[in-house]
C-alpha cells in the first residue's frame, strides 16, 4: 500500500505571522473553515485523510527517532497526531517509518476512564477502515494486516509493563519513570519505537532531563513543542474563554506546551541530585520503618525509610503491590529480609474505610503478620508529616546536606516529591491559599507521610547478655 500522505496542506509561514498572531484575522477564520471541512473527512473515513496542521506537528510525525514527544497545551491535537503515527505505523503505511508488519504495539495513558474517551476513540476513529475488531473485554485492537494494541493503564503499575517484545508504545501523558523505562526495555529488541504526546504539567520531571538535558547527561528524546493556537479547528472566542481560566503560572504548560515548575508545589525545594542518592549498602545498625497506604481498586504503596545512628535518613525502597492481602504481605516481609525493621504505620482509614468481602484490610494484614499501627488523624495531622519531610529536606549543620535523602532506584517517590501540590483557589489574590494537598494519585507520598506523622527515630540494637545470672530458687530471674 502507499504511504500516507502526512503533508501540511496549509502552511501559515506564508502569511509571516505564527498562529498566535494569526487570531483576529481574517486569513485565521479561512482556515478555521478549511480544517472544520478536513476534520470532518477524518471523522468519516479515517487516517487517509489525516494531516498536519503545521510543520511542528509534521516534523514529529515524519520523525524516525526511536523516542519521541509532542510537548502541547490542551486542545492542541498532540493526541490525535500521536495517534496518527501510531496507527500509520501499526497498519504499515508510515511514510518514514519502515518497521515490520504485523506489530505489537501499547497504548497507555493515566487509567482506563481515559483511555476510552481520549486515545481509544481517536485510534478508533483513525483505523476505521483498518480494524478488524475491538476486544473491549481484553482492551485490544485488532488490525487486518495481524498487529493488535493492547491499551494499557499507568494506574495498574510498571509490573504490568513486563511483557514480550514490543514494536510501538505511544505514552499519553507523562508516565511514571518505572513505566516509561520498562516500556524501553520492551522496544529494545525490536529496535521499536516509544512516542509520549503530553502537557507538561508536573514540573521537571525526569522527562524534562531526558529531552533537555540536566548539564551533565545526553538528550535521549526527541520532541517537538506545539500550542493551544496551533489546533486550527478552535474558534476564538473558545480559546480566549480557555486561557482566561489559567493562572499565569499554568499558561506556559497548558497553552504553550513548556515545561515550568508549576505554582503550588509542596516541596519547591526538593532537586534530583541534591536530595537523592545512589543506592549504597546500609550498615546493620540503621533502623527501617515502613509506610504503606493500601487500597482495593488501585496498587498499594510502600515505602520504607532507613533512620541511622547520626539522624541521617534515607528512603532505601518503595512498592506498589497487587494481589491479595496474604501476597501483599508476604511482599513486604521480603522487603524487611535482612534489615532492622522499626515500627510500620498504615493510612487510618484502612480500619474502617477500606473493606474486602465486608472485612476491613487492617485487620487483613495485621493476620498476615503486618503489626501496623495507624496514621494520626484528625487537624493538622496531615500538615504535621509534611512540615516534618520539609525540615528534613534542609542541610544540616553539622555536614551540609540534607537530613533526608532518596535512593535514585525510587522513581514514584522522587516522582511524588517533584510535583506534589496544593489545592489552589481560583482568586488566590482575594482568596490566600488553600490549605489542602492534592495528594490524590500520589500514593507513595501519603506512605512516607504516614510514617513523619508518628515520627521515626533510631534506637539502639537490643543484645543479649553474654551470660544470664544466677536464678534465684525462690523467684526466678
């Protein structure tokens, strides 16, 4: 079959204005009508009649790179172009790209509920004329020429990434490193391909480091940058609505597709580098406590922080655990082989909120030998952890560096820490700030908070005398 035809059939250099200036015009609303007239056809008939709107959208299409991104703002059809390339090259049809046919391919995104209404209805609309069949039951796309997607969900952990070979994975959104890493080692040996369409949203990230560079480490991904005014399909008064409701600190993200250290940010302090460490062999004397934060619907987190002799502190490994309580448990027990385990700590709520087959989860691991005790809960317990990890980020006096550090193998937490916010109101300039964390997704952060909130400490190693005393025949020892 012939390569598709992914040309830029208006190109706004000749007007001598970018899309931006171009709104207001009348040379804007001309096109405006001529991409509603190409949206429709794509709506239609599918992918043959998909194209760019500009050469940026273009040069990350044609892109032969084995890693890529399309860095946009909301509404600016980073998707359906990421989609586009994905399904150009599962049906065999990319005008670049020449990899073999049939593929395996993923397609993942934060859960499920988006998958369905945002890459899934734009694979499905693209390959219309391509797919035999979609497996909703299985989550998987079915093509004529033999490839099959598979959609996957970042929700279910980087566990569920460990798979056979793979030729293409298109990421939409940011995915957790673990994932994003595992999902390299699947394209390696078909020297595949891994493409990510996404706002940027949670400041720099460690995909900011590989598409940019940290000053000292090689630019890995290729990536292209878009705006909200590059979708010429968008009326005006419609984009004017939308970017009055960005603070000014979200407009370079979610209009422009720029990488910014968003407002809010509970640990604006925190840096890869200075807070974390690679990972080096603990000293028997350290003491480890652990946090966890179960759930039913989604992985449970655990964290496990080492307290050593001079009040250093060290996050030395973290979990995200599926299964039953009696796996779960016996997972975290590994964890504990060879170390000197303090006290565990479990979110409150577990002991009434949190229920299996109508028994509470507590209950479920401290059966299975998880003596756990509860978070505080009440005013302020919350602030307290959080004020506690943020004293702890400081350097000491006495060496320099700060109190508590992560090992560089803890991709979620490190995550967490980066781009963890506050609740925000929408007038904080006639409102103050709000004093509510948005933890939500940011399961191995509550872990670690949980386990500040009652407060760890070390403690000398219990030994046994060398010889027991006499015992007295009247009372014993």
């Amino acid at each position: 079959m012939q390569p598709l035809n992914f040309d830029v059939p208006i190109d706004i250099d000749q007007f001598g204005l970018t899309s931006e200036q171009l709104i207001g015009t009348r040379e804007r609303e001309v096109i405006r009508r001529f991409w509603d007239k190409k949206r429709q056809a794509v709506l239609d008939l599918g992918i043959d009649f998909f194209q760019p709107f500009t050469r940026e959208h273009q040069k990350f299409l044609l892109s032969t790179e084995h890693e890529g991104a399309l860095l946009g703002g909301n509404s600016s059809a980073k998707s359906w172009t990421a989609a586009a390339k994905f399904t150009a090259i599962m049906i065999g049809r990319h005008p670049t790209i020449k990899h073999r046919t049939p593929c395996a391919g993923w397609v993942a995104c934060e859960d499920f509920s988006l998958t369905k209404d945002g890459p899934l209805k734009a694979l499905l609309t693209l390959g219309t004329q391509y797919i035999a069949e979609f497996n909703q039951h299985d989550k998987i796309i079915k093509y004529k020429n033999g490839s099959e997607a598979q959609l996957k969900s970042f929700e279910s952990g980087w566990k569920k990434f460990q798979s056979a070979a793979i030729d293409v994975v298109w990421l939409d959104e940011e995915p957790p490193e673990d994932i994003y890493k595992e999902c390299q080692m699947r394209t390696m040996r078909t020297s595949g391909y891994i493409f990510t369409s996404m706002t940027p949203l949670e400041g720099m990230t460690y995909m900011y480091d590989q598409i940019f560079g940290d000053g000292n480490e090689k630019k890995y991904i290729d990536a292209y940058i878009i705006s909200l005014f590059d979708n010429f399909t968008l009326k005006e008064e419609d984009i004017e609505r939308t970017i009055r409701n960005y603070s000014s600190q979200e407009k370079d993200a979610r209009i422009y597709g720029k990488f910014t250290q968003m407002a809010g940010l509970v640990y604006p302090e925190f840096r890869k580098g200075k807070h974390t460490i690679p990972r080096f062999k603990l000293s028997d004397d350290y003491v480890v406590f652990t946090g966890i934060d179960p759930h039913t619907t989604t992985p449970t987190a655990v964290v496990f922080l080492a307290v050593g002799k001079l009040g250093d502190e060290y996050v030395i490994g973290e979990m995200f655990l599926e299964g039953s309580i009696e796996e779960m448990s016996a997972e975290i027990k590994k964890g504990w082989l060879g170390l000197r385990t303090g006290w565990s700590v479990m979110d409150s709520s577990a002991q009434t909120e949190i229920k299996i087959f109508g028994k509470d989860i507590y209950s479920g691991f401290c059966l299975n030998g998880i003596n756990a005790l509860l978070a505080p809960k009440g005013p302020g317990s919350i602030g307290k952890g959080i004020s506690d990890i943020r004293e702890r980020l400081k350097p000491t006096k006495l060496t320099g560096k700060p109190k508590l550090r992560i090992f560089d193998d803890c991709p979620m937490t490190i995550k967490s820490m980066q781009t963890l916010t506050r609740e925000k109101y929408r007038d904080e300039s006639r409102q103050g700030q709000k004093d509510k964390v948005a933890e939500g997704r940011h399961h191995h952060h509550a872990a670690l908070r949980y386990i500040y909130q009652v407060g760890p400490y070390y403690f000398e190693p219990m030994t046994a005398p060398d010889e027991l005393p006499p015992m007295d025949d009247a009372v014993g020892y």
